[in-house]
C-alpha cells in the first residue's frame, strides 16, 4: 500500500472543498462511517452520534468560519451532509465526549541541534480500522502560502509543515477538565482545526503558540510546533489551559502526558497504564547527552518494542477488531525543505509485531 497524495487546484475554500470531495467521495464517506462504529464502540454508555456531530457543526461554524466553508464544500462534493464530515474534522472532540478515557498513543522527538536544521518526527499511533483513512495533502492559498498535511479524509489537516518551515505535531493528551468541558454539551475550537490554522498563518513558533493558545478546547491535545530557524515549543491545549513546555538541552520529547506545570495537576494519564511514560523514558533516556542529527538516529530510536509501552505499537488482536491500535504512520518534517518525509506503519516498518510476521 502506498497512502495516496492530492494537491489542490482550487484556491477558495469552499471550492477547495468540493474539489476533494469530489475526488474522495467514497474514502471520505467510508472514513465517516468508520469513525461512527467508533464513537458508538467506545461510548461508556447510550451515546447520540447526529447530537455530537450536529454541535461539532455549530462550534466549527461559530468557531472557524472559513473552515466551515471548506468543510461545506468537501459534504457537497463527496454527497453528504455537513454534520458528518464534521464529525471527522472533531473526531478527537467527539471521541472524548464518548469516553472521556479514550485510550490513545503517538510519541514525538524534536532535536534542535546547533548549526543545523532541526529535526521533528512522530509516530501516529491510531486504531487499526483507519490504516487506509489517510493521505497527504498539498494546499495552496490565494496569497501563495502552501501547507502539506498528513491528514484523515475529510479532515482539514494533522501534520505538517507550511511554506515558511512551520512544523506541527500532536500528541493527545487527557485531562480532568475535559469531562466537565464536555459536560456542558458543547464542543470546544477542535485540535485539528487548531493545527490547520497554525499551518496557514504562523511564519515561526511565536505566531503558532499565539494561534493555538487563543482557541478553547473541550480535548487535551498536545501541539508541537517547530520552525526552521530552531525555535520549538509544545503547547498543552486543555479547558482552563494552555501549558507550554520548552526542550531541554535542545530536546524536547512527548508523549501523552501532561509536563507543563499548568497541566500537571489535572493530568489524567496514569489511570491508562504505563505506556506513555515508559516511551518517553525511553527516548529521554537514548537521547541523553547527545542530540539527534538526523531522522533517521530517531526513527532508530523509536524501534523500540515492549508489550506495555513500545514506542512503535502494534495491534493486540485479541480484542474488538473496531478497537486494535497501533502505529500507522512515521512522519518526519523536513522543515528546511518544505516537505514531509512519510513512512507507512510503525518505525519497524511491520504491521504486525516482529514476532507475528510470516515466514
């Protein structure tokens, strides 16, 4: 398999829309589909998908006018309704109002070393039913600004990197505050509408912590933005939030718990198990007094397997087959070069754990 690629020829966004929508109707509806069984899969109880996509709708319409309007565009062209690819585009948001606990995994590594270009990679840990929901994007704007995504059909972007060498990575997180976020009904600015607007208005990470710190989040998520000056920053989006965390030694790793001081205390990461911290202590551990140079030392790093806490996952096949999860993708961002350099699967290259491949 290889994960498709589109660019746009379309500049406005409602048009911009139509056009993908067109030319993905069947993935995209099939990706909405798949997130349905999802949502209703983990729900912790009687759930109503059409209420949450319809509220999703309302936020991204009151929230992200312009975002609305391509959203629109990709319902029109892939024939259906607003709401549903809504749903896509808060995916994270409407997962967590299912189950607050969502269980979820990625790891992140930027590397600032001096004298040379940065280096930023992150596995995209996700559920196994989403392996061929996804592609990378080219979008220009009218203004000549270009962003590329990896991102899910239907969403307007993930990871990427812009024209100016703005980097963004996620990373979900969990916090007490998101419950009673959600507990209102609503639903906050979602993460991946957050990561788009970074990507096509921040020249450098000053501008993008002010982009993704001025939204309100009803999902804790991690926004790593990185510029191809050297300069990167995490910034820990959650109701009452953000925190920001900066590298250390030139470092700066993540996984999927809190580290800033303001999210700390809200941190509801070890009622999941141990994975998130034994990944980060891994690769804090492997990079201890040496920087990586390249993506390449990372990816090296991140083909690291344990059954509770692998940075590199694969599914456990004894469960729902809605719930297996793994690692679907390795991405890096070449920032001085605009571009993104995207693997399939884990850092191993397997699906399947390295003991379950066949001869």
């Amino acid at each position: 398999m290889v994960a498709p690629t589109f660019t746009s020829s379309v500049l406005a966004p409602h048009e911009r829309g139509v056009e993908l929508g067109t030319r993905f109707a069947a993935e995209i509806a099939d990706t909405v589909a798949r997130y349905r069984r999802l949502f209703e899969t983990q729900a912790t109880g009687p759930f109503d998908v059409d209420l949450w996509s319809a509220r999703a709708w309302e936020s991204i319409a009151e929230v992200a006018p312009v975002h609305a309007e391509e959203i629109a565009g990709i319902a029109s062209g892939a024939g259906l309704s607003v709401q549903q690819v809504a749903s896509v585009n808060a995916r994270t948001e409407i997962l967590v109002a299912a189950n607050p606990t969502c269980r979820t995994e990625c790891s992140t590594v930027v590397s600032l070393p001096p004298g040379r270009p940065p280096v930023a990679v992150q596995t995209w840990d996700w559920f196994d039913a989403m392996s061929h929901s996804w592609f990378t994007w080219t979008i220009p704007s009218p203004d000549g600004r270009v962003v590329r995504t990896v991102t899910e059909f239907g969403m307007l972007a993930k990871i990427g990197v812009n024209d100016r060498g703005v980097g963004v990575l996620l990373n979900m997180l969990h916090h007490a505050g998101d419950a009673e976020a959600v507990a209102t009904g609503r639903i906050g600015h979602p993460v991946h509408l957050l990561s788009r607007a970074v990507l096509e208005e921040a020249a450098d990470v000053g501008e993008a912590v002010a982009v993704a710190s001025a939204a309100r989040t009803t999902a804790s998520t991690s926004l790593t933005v990185v510029d191809a000056t050297g300069a990167a920053v995490s910034v820990e989006l959650f109701p009452g939030g953000p925190g920001l965390l900066e590298p250390e030694d030139g470092v700066l790793v993540r996984t999927n718990h809190f580290l800033s001081a303001a999210g700390r205390g809200g941190c509801l990461a070890s009622a999941l198990g141990v994975s998130t911290e034994l990944r980060r202590d891994h690769l804090v551990e492997t990079f201890a007094g040496r920087q990586p140079l390249t993506a390449q030392e990372v990816v090296e790093a991140m083909t690291h397997h344990l059954p509770d806490g692998g940075v590199c996952r694969h599914p456990v096949t004894d469960t729902d087959p809605v719930l297996w999860h793994r690692t679907l993708a390795t991405v890096a961002l070449d920032l001085a070069g605009r571009r993104l350099d995207v693997r399939l699967d884990g850092p191993c290259g397997n699906r399947l754990s390295p003991v379950e491949q066949p001869a």
